[in-house]
C-alpha cells in the first residue's frame, strides 16, 4: 500500500497463479468486500495496489499468439509441455502437441454423444482407454502416438493409436478383444522396431509407460470385459497377423465363460497375472532365435558333412597329427568358443583342421586368426599385421617367437640368481603357461628363421602340423594372458554360445590303464578326444617342489640384533624349476601373520634362510594354528 500511495513505479514482474476467478472481478469485488473493515483513507490505496496486480497479472496469463495458434495453452516463454520453453520448441513439436491435443479433444464426450453409436459395455470400456491413453497429462510419453508428424519422424516409423481410434468411432470395432489386439500391435510393434526398453530406447520406454497405461485402465474394467481384454489368447498381435476369426464376433460363448469362471476359485484368479505385450514380445523373440539357431545348425551340419568329405580326400597322416595334438585341440576349442567375441568368422573345425595339417598359407580362417590374436596379445612388435596376407602373417608370428624366447631367457636369467621377478615373466618360468608351449617348438630361434624364410619349404608350410598348432595355441595363451575379461565379455554377450557362457572348458571324463585322458569338447562338433598328458607342464614343477601351498615352515629373522627362527606360512609356489615359493611370517607371538612381512625363497634356500620344523612341533603348530593361518594366507598378497 505504501508503494501504490508514494506513486512509485509497477513492481517486476513474476509468475502470479491463475486463480480460480479472474483477477478483474476480485478486483471489482474487493472495495466491497473489504469496506467495512477499512478506513475510509486507506481504501483508496488498497484499490490502486490491486489495479496494479491486475495488470500484472492479465499481461502474464494472456497467451501468446503463437501458442493460442498452437492450441497449445501456455504463455510464450512459459513452460511447454515436454519441458522446454516454448520459443525453443521446434516447428515439429509445435504440430505434434496440436496434433494429439486435438486427438484427445475428438474423443470429449460432447463429440463422441454426437456419433450414431450404440454405446454397450464393451464400447464404454474401449472409449473409457483411449481417454486415459490420449489424456493430456501422458502427452510427455503419448505423443509419437498420437501424431501422424512426429510417428513419421521416427526412425524406424511407428504405428499410432488414430487408426484404432477412428476404427472406434466408425464402429467397426465392436468387441473389446479385438480393439485390444489392435492396441497391442501398435505397441509390439514398436518393441520389435525399436527394442526392448531396458536396452535405452527413448522411443521404446515412451512405449512401455505407454502400454503400462493401457494395462491399469483394463484393470480397472468390470472381469468379463477384462477377461475379453486379456493378452492370453492374442499371440497374433506379436506376430503381426489378424485377430482371429472368433474375436470380431463381440460375444463368442459367453455362457462357457462363466460357467469356466465359476469353476474357478477366486483367488486363483486373484494369483494369475496375464502376460503384457512386452512379455509376448520378448517370447516372439525367444522363439524366433530357436528357429534361427535350428536353422545355422542345419546349415552347419551340411557344411559338415561336405568339409569331411573333402578332408578324407586330404592327407590323413596329418589331419591325424593334428587331431591327436593336444595344442591343436585347445586352440581350436578356444576359437571354436571366443572367436564371434573376436571377430573373426563362423568357425568350422574341418577348415581349421585342413589349414593346420595341409593348407597354413591359403586357410584364411587360420591367418584371421592368427592376426586378431597377435593384435589382441600387444606384443612389442616392429610390424603390423594384416591378415590377408600370408607373409605379413609370417613375419610378425616370426618376431612374436623371438620377443618370447627373449622373455623365457630373461626369466631364467632372474630365476637361477634368485632376483624378484616381476608378475609378467612368471608365464616365462619353467612350468609356466608359455613357456611349458614355446619350448614344445624346439629351437625356437630356427623356427622364426623358417616363418620368414621365402625359398623352398617355409613359412608355415615349413613347419610340421604339430608345430602349428603349438604356436597356435601360444597365441591363445598370450591373448588371454593380456585380456582376461575375454571370458565374462563373452559369457555377457548376447546370444553368446554355450561354450563361451560355460567359460569355453572341455568336460573330463577319466583316464584308462593306459594313463590317457578323455574329454569331451562340445563346440568341436561334440567330439571326445583321447589325449595323453604332456610330461612337460606346471605339474611337474610342483612335484619338484619342496614346500606345498600351506605348509607351515621356519624362516631364520633376525630382529634387535638377535637371529631367531620364526613360523611362517607357505602362501604360494611359484613356476621355475628351482623350487621357488612365497611366505608370510608370523609375529613373534606365532599366532598372527604379519601380512607385510613376506619373502620369497627357493629350494637351495634350504637348512640356510629357511627349514622345515621339527615333526613333533611342526604337527602341533599345524593342529594349533593352521586353521587361521590358511583364512589369512587367502587374503595375503602374491
């Protein structure tokens, strides 16, 4: 009031809500109805105050040109509809809000009153959902179906809820099941296009609060026009085909109905909840994968066939060699399981078999594979490789077996002067991973002079098929070794094989008299191999070794210018032929592992840095503190 009667300017302007009156007759009643409550000299200020706000207030709710244009209803610059002012809005949008404004305004019951209809329960029930599909408040996740502009703007284009509503209004839809087939393909239809939602289609999740709509309002119907509702018997609309004949006849055997609901128990009904149209869509997809799968291993098997029928025509010897290979087994059940999450093409074992026993330079699976693997391994190498090309192929499978043997070389080197040796050239020890199947290639050196030899005999073709496929599966080795994410990212992918999902391992099935093992290799064409242990390998070393992992030993500390004997525990045995291993010591209580205190030792260490405890004590010591000392030793660094 000081304001208006000091004359000073009109306040700044700010958002005034819209009352359920308008503010000139508040303004015309005010003198009324505040007069007997005022003076007679602050009346008149009290009325110059509301004159002002009037003002105010008819310039911030008179909508704009634009917007009263637009039908859209809002100031300009006010807030639109989808959150963004509406001098932002494109042309687009500004056509689309009209658009399915004017779709929930042709289905007004003063519009639809005016339509020669004959309004039976179940047309009330199909007017009462595209009134709450096409309500103004889900116009944030409605509109790509309800206009024509923006469903054609898509990408792919959607079917919109129009045709089902004027099929409505035409009276050609006279049955509620048949009105909900029609719904549900527009909404299936857009989940097959766009994806499911959980994958973060914008346009997808739209659908689904949509169809979440659709599915509350059919609850809330009476349960014989819901039971017609339901989505048990309408498998057509995921399949795109016509509702069945039976749907379009409005009543169907109403009376077996009840009678069928009447056996029924109500909280049967209650617990049994219908599939939506997300669900029939994702079981469409399922069923449409089984029939793809069933129809590559069809495929397969002919391509099978015909593959073993052109290798018995090859040289048997060597497909012989290479299928009693254990190297060329496992790298073939490693490609055969991780090769889609590589790259690289469909796998068929007989055109592996035939590249490495008779084919190296001309099998372009081989040299694909060869070359994905030597670029997922990154080894320091000078040259780049190009699959296509044999000699490229060659030339860095060549530099790959001298950066190998000069990794084995370094690693002895440390492991006969008892230096720490780094994490990554344990697979370089003897016993290690790659080192147990580079030194299966004999003088290594001599076989990179052969890959990069160019006369006579070289290149792979040089090699024996035995050696092929060790280095093969060296490579498999080195990939895995630099990647080891590559079995759970390929158990994670979709539609991943059931190899790679189980981890891409053969099943063991025991050993004869013979000491040969048998397993079983399911994506290598469900073929049992019969393979003889390698004498070389990790298993050996561990024999040689003097300690087990866990045991308990002495180790020589010494602590305040005094040498004891404490405990300590075995945690860890490394590769190398010189029985080296990791311990954890333990206070000086003997009770505790002090997890900072850990050493590594080798066997010649023995009866000098550390020995092996008394039988008597040592048992006790077992008895007393093995068990806390094994938690903890899980827990310990290696």
């Amino acid at each position: 009031r000081r304001a208006a009667a000091a004359g000073s300017a009109a306040p700044t302007p700010c958002a005034v809500p819209r009352p359920a009156t308008t503010v000139p007759a508040l303004v015309a009643a005010a003198p009324a109805r505040q007069g007997s409550a005022l003076h007679a000299t602050d009346s008149a200020p009290f009325t110059a105050t509301l004159a002002a706000v009037a003002a105010l207030a008819t310039r911030s709710v008179a909508p704009s040109p634009a917007a009263a244009a637009g039908g859209g209803g809002y100031a300009e610059g006010g807030a639109a509809p989808h959150g963004r002012p509406a001098a932002e809005k494109s042309e687009l949008d500004l056509k689309a809000d009209a658009e399915a404004r004017a779709a929930a305004d042709s289905l007004r019951e003063e519009a639809v009153e005016e339509l020669d209809l004959e309004w039976d329960e179940s047309r009330r029930a199909m007017l009462k959902i595209l009134q709450e599909m096409c309500s103004p408040r889900h116009l944030s996740f409605s509109r790509p179906f309800l206009s024509p502009s923006e469903a054609a703007a898509a990408s792919p284009p959607l079917l919109t809820l129009l045709h089902v509503r004027d099929r409505v209004l035409a009276g050609e839809l006279g049955d509620i099941f048949a009105f909900a087939c029609a719904v549900r393909h527009v909404f299936a239809s857009c989940y097959l296009a766009h994806g499911s939602p959980l994958n973060g289609g914008a346009v997808a999740r739209k659908c689904e609060r949509l169809d979440l709509v659709f599915e509350q309002v059919v609850l809330t119907l009476p349960r014989q026009v819901r039971a017609r509702a339901s989505a048990v018997d309408a498998d057509c609309i995921v399949l795109g085909l016509p509702p069945p004949a039976h749907s379009d006849g409005g009543g169907g055997d109403e009376d077996g109905c009840d009678a069928e609901g009447r056996r029924r128990s109500s909280r049967a009904r209650i617990e049994t909840q219908p599939p939506n149209t997300l669900a029939l869509v994702e079981a469409e997809k399922a069923r449409q994968r089984a029939a793809a799968d069933a129809e590559r291993r069809a495929v397969r098997e002919r391509q099978r066939a015909l593959a073993e029928s052109w290798v018995a025509s090859l040289d048997a010897a060597a497909i012989s060699e290479v299928r009693s290979s254990a190297d060329c087994v496992a790298a073939g059940q490693f490609l055969a399981s991780f090769g889609d999450h590589l790259g690289l093409p469909p796998f068929c074992l007989p055109e592996l078999e035939v590249g490495l026993a008779c084919l190296p330079r001309v099998s372009a699976y081989l040299l694909h594979a060869c070359a994905a693997l030597l670029r997922l391994a990154r080894l320091p190498l000078s040259h780049s490789v190009d699959g296509s090309r044999a000699a490229s192929v060659e030339e860095v499978l060549a530099g790959a077996l001298c950066y190998w043997d000069g990794q084995m070389a370094l690693a002895r080197r440390l492991d006969e002067s008892d230096e720490a040796i780094p994490e990554q050239l344990e697979p370089y020890l003897e016993g290690g991973e790659l080192q147990a199947i580079v030194s299966s290639l004999g003088d290594v050196r001599e076989a990179a002079r052969t890959l990069r030899r160019r006369e006579g005999q070289s290149g792979l073709a040089g090699l024996p098929p035995a050696m092929r496929g060790a280095l093969l599966h060296a490579l498999c080795h080195a990939a895995l070794l630099e990647q080891r994410s590559i079995v759970s990212e390929a158990a994670r992918q979709e539609g991943a094989s059931a190899a790679a999902q189980g981890g891409g391992r053969a099943r063991f099935l025991g050993r004869d008299a013979a000491g040969a093992h048998y397993f079983h290799f399911s994506p290598l064409e469900e073929r049992v191999y019969r393979l003889v242990p390698d004498p070389r390998g990790e298993a050996s070393v561990l024999e040689r070794a003097a300690v087990t992992e866990g045991e308990h030993i002495e180790v020589e500390v010494e602590e305040g210018g005094a040498v004891e004997w404490r405990r300590a525990l075995v945690s860890r045995v490394l590769s190398g032929g010189r029985g080296r291993f990791v311990a954890i010591v333990y206070h000086a209580d003997g009770k505790t592992l002090d997890e900072e205190f850990v050493e590594v030792f080798s066997e010649r260490q023995c009866g000098k840095e550390w020995r092996l405890p008394p039988k008597g004590r040592g048992k006790a010591a077992a008895q007393k503190g093995g068990a806390g000392g094994g938690a903890k030793a899980k827990a310990a660094p290696p």
